[in-house]
C-alpha cells in the first residue's frame, strides 16, 4: 500500500540557523589559526542581541565579536527594519576556557589514542533514491530554500524576499518503498510589508509557484522533475503575513535543527547537535564518519538503504559498537550482523582516525551550517581568515570530505561485489 512521508529545511535566515552559523563561523576561525583548538560554542539570537556562550582550548585569540557581526551580515541580516543586523545588535560573549577534567579524558601522549569527547550514539544514513544518497523530500526542501535565498541576493525576479522562510515536502511512494508523486509542498518565507494583505499572499503564492518552483525543477534530474504535476497541494505563506521574522520573531539556539541538518527524519538520530563543536567530539566527527561508510555501502551495491550506528564512551578510544541495518534490501546472502563486522574491520572508528581520515580539523564547518550537513558537494575551496592584529591565513580546504566516494571499491572487494 502508498504512503506518505515529509520533510522540512529552514533557511540560513531561521532564527535557529542563524545560531548555527555564528557557532560554526568561530570554530572554523579557531582551527584556521590553530589546528589542535577545543571549542563547544554555543549561541543565541534574539531581537537586537547575540549571546555568545561555551568552552575553548586554544592557541590563539579572536575579536568573536567581528565574527558573529560578518555572519549576520553575509546572511542578509543587513536592516534596522529587521530589528536584527549585523552592525547594530548587541553581542554579549561567555566564551571561557575548557574543563580540565573533560580535557583529560581526550587528550593523550599518542594522537592515535585519542579518547572520545562524549559518550553516546551516532547515526548516518543513505538511500539510493537520489544522485546524492539523501531522502528525497529532505533534499527537495533544501533545494527550495537554497533557490529562493538565490532570487532573495538577485533581488530582481521577486524583490520582497527576507532572511527568514522554511519548506515542507511530502512525497507518495508505492509498495516498492519508491518515490511516485509529489503530494504536497509548503513553503513560508519572511517578506516586507504590502499595503493590502490579500494582494500580498496573492504575489507570493504566484511567484513561489511560478518562478521558484520551475527554477528548482529545472536543476533536477529528469526522473525528479516527473514527480512534479499540476495536482500538488501548495500551503503559500498559509498563516498569512508574515513580515516579523528571524531572531526578532522567534529567538534562535545552536543545535536545534538536528533533523534538518542530518536526514528529514528517516533513519535515526542519536540527538547530539553538530554546530559550535570542534572535530574530537564525536556527535561531529563520528556522525560524519557514519554518513560517508552508509553512502559507500549504497553505492557500492550493498543495499539499496542502509542506517549505521556507532557509539562511544568518553574518553575511550574504539566505539563501543557498530551497527547496520539495511532494511531487508541487500541483494545477496548476508545479515547486518555480519555485514557490520565488515564495516569494522574496513573502518577505523577510533576518534583520530576519523579526523584526519576525513581531514575534520580544517576550518571546513561554516558550510555545513545551512541547507543540511549531508548530501553535499565535496570540493575544494579557498578561504582567508584574520586575527585582531592583522595576521591573516588563506588556506585551501575540502569541503564535505564525508560525501566522498573514497571507499566503494574496497566495499566491493570485502563483499566480493562487481
């Protein structure tokens, strides 16, 4: 029998977003400068303030102030209108110094022995039913709100946009657990003020429908692009006005989109938040690690949907277990159970490994802050970093290193695959 299933992504200018992005943007300045930082920062966002907040070992020193104030600008968080920008909102930081006693459990006389930062479960995922091996409702959600933050910069097509929006996608799949139809799309996004409300929802339902949406469609792959038909339900802006937005419409917290930064609710999640945390804890670093093993075992032909799980104790160096379930798809004669002992041995899981494995202590996270930490484009790029004195960085860096194909062909020789 069909079913439905839906997902959501919010926007960079989410008020929960916005905290990300802020954590994310200082812990890529402490690793640009020092490679060996400890950083858990948190952040919060709220009409005309930022509060800053965590723990940091480190080297070097930085003006967070600055930081926080660029992010919110690059945003688009850039007008007094808002009653939240970048050159005026009060930033209060209660950033101090990493616990001693957290430290030691982590830190160790060989690298290689590092300990886990945290006990507890994380999980990756992957399916085949997109290029990329995410879900497909959550990777047409994101796509939504990348292209209408795109018309937003633009600012030609639709000229009304603000930071703030989110989307909604439900798709039908058939008996085959296959995607069939678009059933539904949401999408609510921050706008400036009309002078008539009607006229207003009226604009924004026929230029979401007209110009967004043909615009994402064209990007996709044809076997996608057949999902979309004339009888999808759209909910525009469906509590109609919404001009108050960002942090001052709705306070915002790093670490409160963890379903939308990982899978849209399929598989599982092992509920630590990514933002605002260096690579040695392992709600980051091993949830990555467990994303790029789940998308190779895809690609290599295990399974056409795979979930893994991994679990640590603090300051203990190999996982605690590691688990598979490829949901009865695996074509050929072997358990998950068994199948996991091949993830073992073809995974080191041990909390250095993965860091320099997928080359984690890199100023590489203000990306991953927006639009899903997963499922997306590993590539290189360049980014240039300063110091309050001047001193400057500019290094190359590679970019969703999780997402990379690396290991399909060692999977197909351990499973005897062709």
């Amino acid at each position: 029998m069909s079913y439905l299933f839906t997902s959501e992504s919010v926007s960079e200018g989410h008020p929960d977003k916005v905290a990300d992005q802020i954590s994310d943007a200082l812990i890529d300045n402490f690793l640009a400068f020092d490679v060996n930082s400890k950083v858990a920062c948190e952040t919060l966002v709220t009409t005309g303030q930022v509060v800053l907040a965590g723990e940091v070992k480190s080297t070097t020193y930085l003006d967070v102030q600055k930081i926080a104030r660029d992010t919110i600008n690059k945003i688009g968080y850039t007008k007094s209108a808002y009653m939240f920008d970048g050159s005026s909102c009060g930033i209060f930081s209660a950033i101090h110094e990493q616990s001693d006693d957290i430290n030691r459990g982590v830190d160790r006389a060989s690298k290689e022995e590092q300990g886990a930062g945290d006990q507890g479960m994380m999980f990756g995922y992957a399916t085949n039913e997109t290029e990329n091996y995410m879900p497909l409702a959550l990777d047409l959600s994101h796509r939504i709100l990348i292209e209408l933050a795109e018309l937003r910069r633009e600012n030609k097509e639709i000229t009304y946009l603000r930071p703030d929006s989110k989307s909604q996608v439900t798709i039908e799949y058939g008996d085959d657990n296959s995607p069939q139809r678009i059933d539904a799309i949401v999408v609510s996004t921050q706008h400036d003020e009309f002078d008539e409300d009607d006229v207003m929802l009226a604009k924004i339902r026929q230029d979401i429908i007209h110009i967004l949406i043909p615009r994402v469609v064209a990007k996709l792959p044809e076997h996608i692009q057949v999902l979309f038909n004339d009888d999808i339900t759209y909910h525009i802006n469906p509590t109609g006005k919404f001009v108050i937005g960002g942090p001052h419409g709705d306070t915002g917290l790093t670490g409160r989109k963890i379903i939308v930064d990982t899978y849209g609710g399929k598989g599982a999640h092992g509920g630590g938040a990514f933002s605002g945390k260096d690579p040695s804890k392992v709600d980051r670093s091993a949830a990555y690690a467990a994303r790029h093993i789940a998308k190779n075992l895809v690609a290599a032909g295990v399974a056409d949907e795979i979930l893994v799980q991994v679990s640590y104790a603090i300051g203990v160096v190999e996982p605690t277990s590691i688990f598979v379930d490829t949901y009865g798809t695996c074509p050929f004669n072997m358990t998950d159970g068994e199948i996991a002992k091949e993830v073992r041995k073809l995974f080191d899981m041990r909390p250095s490994a993965i860091e320099d494995r997928l080359k984690l202590r890199a100023p590489i996270y203000s990306e991953t802050a927006a639009y899903g930490h997963m499922g997306r484009k590993n590539e290189t790029v360049t980014k240039t970093f300063e110091q309050p004195n001047g001193e400057t960085v500019t290094l190359d860096v590679e970019l969703f290193t999780w997402e990379k194909l690396d290991y399909v062909d060692k999977v197909k020789k351990a499973f005897g695959l062709q």
